[in-house]
C-alpha cells in the first residue's frame, strides 16, 4: 500500500518515473500537471460563474476553484490509476515487485500536483477572503483522509480494469453525471429544499463531505461539522481497507492479464 | 519446509495458460455469467514438472518453442502462479527476462540503474554502494547520463546485464538474453557468472544456444510439451535434446 520499508524506495522511484514520463520531451514539462487542471478551472468559472452566473455564493470562483481542485484529484487519479497496470505490463510480466506500487504512484502524481494546486488557490482564498482559522490545523488530516480514500478506489479501478476491461471506459462515462451531481459549482441546500434530496447529494456521494471538509476550512474559515469528519475518516479507512483486499486478492493473475 | 539459500524446489508443479488474444474478460460477460465459447483450449504450460535444484549448481534449460521454459523461468520468479504443485526459493533472486524489462526510457543510465535496483528490493545505499562497478562493468562510459531511449539493444544488454550481475543474487533466472551482446562482452557476462557461481549462486539458465548451455551449465533439463524429458548431466543431456529436435548431434569441432 503505502508500501512497507522495504519498499519504500522502490515506490520513491516509480513516482519519479511516473512523473518523468508523462510530459516527457515537451517544453513545459512538468508545469502541464499545474497547466491542463488550470485550463479546466478556467473553463467551469467561464459557464458557472460568468454565463451561469451563480452569484448567490460570495466569492464564486474561490468556492468553485477550492471544490474543483478536490475534484480534479479525485477524477484524474482513478482515470490514470484504472489502466494504470495494462501500461506496465512490460513490467509485470518480466519482474517481480509489490505490483500496488504502480498505481500507488499513480495517484501519488496525482496528489503532488493536487497539494500544489491547493496550496495556490488556498493561500489566495484564505487571503481574500480572511479565513485564516485554527481550523486550518485540520487540513492535513482531511488531505490524509482524502488521499487515502482516492488511493484505495484506486488500487480497486486497477486491478479491475486489468480483469475486466470496461472498467475504465465505465468510469469515465460515470465521472461526468458524477461531476454535476456533486456540490462543485453549488451548495446543495441552494438547489433544494427538500430534506431527503439534500441528504441524497451531502451524504450519497461519497466525494460530497470530502469537499465539503475542505471548502468548510479554506473558503469557510471553520471546522467542517463533527458528522462531515467522522464521514471523511470512516469513508478512508473503508476505501483503503476494501481497495487493497481486493487488490491484493486479484493480483496473483496480473503477469497473465496485463 | 524451508529452503537454503540458493536452492529451488519446484513440486509437481502445473501451469494453464488460456490461449486469447484479449486476455481481459468484461463485465458483461461476468454479470451475464457467460463465457466466451470457442477458441483453442487451454495450453498446458508446465504438467506436472518437479525439480531441485540445490545451491550453487548450474541448470540449462532446453527444449522446443511452447515447451515450457520461458514459464518454468517466471514461476520460479516468482511472477506467475501455479495452477497446482509448489515452488520454493531460497534467498535472493535476480531475474534477466527480458532486456531492460524495468527501465524507465526517460530515465538515464544511471537512475535505471537505481530504478533497477529498487525493484529487486535494494535500497539507495546498497545501490550507491554497488554504482561504480555496475557502471564500470557496463562499459557505456559518457552514455551513462544519456537516457536509454538513445541506447543500441547491446547497450541496453550490457546495462541490464551489469545491474543483474551486481545484485548478489543467490539464484540467478536468465532467459536467453545473452545473445544480443558482441562476444567479448557475452565472455565476460560468462565470467561473471561463473564467479557468482563459485561464490555459491545458483543458475538457471533458458536458451537456445546449445553451446551456450554446454559452456555454461553442468546439468541441463530438456523440457517437451511441458513436462520433464530428461535431466541429468548436460553431456547426457543435449544428445537427448538434439534426438528429440530432430537434429544431428554436432560432431566436436577439433581445434
């Protein structure tokens, strides 16, 4: 998983290859992580805050950017973890090595460019918007929890796509609805008032108290509420545990599959 | 049970590959609860093979294409399971499947070497440790630093080859990778594993190169339709081996 000692250096270096070879030879180079989720926040701003024009929320853009960004992590990290082993396959067909390293690189790529894009976008939220708040010391536990959460889904898109080859492309197709069903670009109890469609949208969607702990602290300037925590923490250790159960149980056959 | 270092034990060991071009299934096929009809049946890769190998001793493998070699050298790797039967290895284990199977192309000599290291288990200190000889024996001199895109396949050879050497294998898997490197870089791989041997590794060796085998290997196994056809001492072994494919045994050449 985060693997052990052992294997810590192996996972070290699988996360620089990962890194080196997606934008390799272009000339931005690594800014690309920074430059594609950029572009994209630029975009939902573009329809939600400019022809949309959602301006109930004070402050629009930080409250869309501050969602978005949770988002982006956690849709590019299943989208690049799920075929993430067919791509390796050369690898895992000729060496043996704890194969979860491969996607836990993945979405460790993936979680570099998030915090990065995170640290941007809050220091400009807390700023602007003056939520600098103790609050802010719970942050790296929701991040933990966030990325434990996406990692275990992560490791569970992996070895199933490399046994059913849908997965992927199911997905992806998900992902989209997925998107405007989750409270990215509104608040639920904006759009409606009955209690058990709130509900529906805080609590059905599993990403939901995710974004909502992280835009409570940064773009709220409080604690998320006690249920959103015990939410965020329960939905991790869940993920985690199930994801690499299964992972590990699905990957005797992986050098056969890939 | 446990085994030494060095040593292998394989127990009547079984291994069926399905022959499809799309290996994954997909979900429709799994909720319909259907499978795919048709096709050609499973191929029995290894049938029943046991074998022990104990530390320090040198084992050629031989036998026709599809005879079960190449899988006979990944279950022992350790990278494809069993069907039924057992396989044991004692110690480390250093595979040379396939050329540069862990490299990064991006990455330059030096840092697969650290790549390579790594997935065999290694941390940085015993690989810094180990990086002076491997990037000596590698003869690629200014090319360490360049990214193994730009390498020949005999550069890719002598760097993946120098990296397996320096591992302190106790049980070295090679699998016909050998052939590619210009002959005096192939003596020296010879040498090498020839100290590593004295030193008390084992050898595994997969190829087709019967000279190769008789250089190398004191006992050899000649593997047909995936079981054991023979094994024993190679002298005894490659006249079987060369029976078997139907070719006439080579008359000793006199210098």
């Amino acid at each position: 998983m985060i693997p052990g000692v052992a294997h810590r250096y192996l996972f070290e270096q699988m996360v620089r290859r990962e890194l080196r070879q997606k934008y390799k030879g272009s000339a931005l180079g690594v800014a690309w992580y920074l430059i594609n989720p950029l572009v994209l926040m630029g975009a939902y701003y573009l329809l939600f805050g400019v022809i949309f024009e959602l301006q109930r929320i004070p402050d629009f853009p930080l409250f869309l950017m501050v969602g978005l960004i949770v988002w982006i992590f956690f849709s590019q990290s299943l989208l690049s973890a799920a075929p993430s082993l067919l791509d390796h396959g050369a690898l895992i067909r000729k060496a043996r090595f704890p194969r979860e390293t491969i996607p836990a690189s993945v979405v460790t790529v993936q979680a570099i460019t998030f915090v990065v894009l995170l640290a941007l976008v809050g220091v400009v939220t807390i700023v602007l918007r003056g939520t600098l708040d103790v609050a802010l010391l719970l942050l790296p536990v929701v991040l933990l929890a966030l990325f434990a959460f996406v990692l275990g889904l992560s490791l569970a898109a992996a070895v199933l796509h490399a046994h059913f080859r849908d997965v992927a492309p199911i997905l992806s197709a998900a992902l989209l609805p997925w998107f405007f069903l989750s409270p990215i670009f509104f608040r639920p109890e904006d759009i409606t008032g009955q209690a058990l469609a709130r509900a529906a949208l805080e609590w059905g969607n599993p990403i939901a108290p995710y974004i909502e702990a992280v835009r409570a602290i940064l773009y709220g300037g409080g604690a998320p509420g006690l249920d959103v925590l015990a939410y965020v923490l329960v939905g991790a250790a869940l993920s985690l545990v199930v994801g690499r159960a299964l992972f590990l149980r699905l990957q005797a056959e992986l050098a056969v599959l890939v | 049970m446990t085994v030494a270092p060095g040593e292998l034990v394989l127990e009547d060991a079984s291994r069926a590959f399905s022959v499809r071009a799309d290996r994954g299934r997909t979900l429709k096929e799994l909720i319909i609860g259907r499978e795919r009809a048709g096709g050609p049946a499973p191929v029995q890769a290894l049938d029943g093979v046991s074998l022990h190998v104990r530390p320090g001793e040198t084992v050629g493998m031989v036998g026709r294409n599809g005879a079960g070699k190449s899988s006979t050298l990944r279950v022992l790797a350790g990278i494809v399971p069993l069907d039924a039967g057992s396989v044991r290895t004692g110690g480390q284990v250093v595979t040379l499947l396939e050329l540069g199977a862990g490299f990064g192309r991006d990455f330059t000599g030096r840092e697969n070497v650290f790549l390579n290291g790594a997935l065999h288990g290694l941390g940085r200190a015993q690989i810094e440790a180990r990086l002076d000889d491997i990037l000596a024996f590698s003869e690629l001199g200014d090319f360490v630093d360049a990214p193994v895109a730009t390498y020949s396949s005999g550069m890719y050879l002598r760097l993946a080859f120098a990296i397996a050497a320096h591992l302190d294998a106790d049980i070295l898997l090679i699998d016909e990778v050998l052939a590619v490197g210009d002959e005096s870089f192939q003596r020296k791989c010879e040498e090498r594993i020839a100290r590593q041997i004295a030193a008390g590794a084992t050898l595994v060796l997969v190829s087709h190169d019967a000279a190769l085998v008789e250089r190398s290997c004191a006992r050899t196994v000649v593997l047909d339709g995936g079981r054991v056809a023979f094994d024993g001492p190679t002298a005894q072994a490659m006249p079987f081996y060369h029976r078997l494919m139907g070719t006439p045994d080579p008359q000793p050449v006199t210098p």
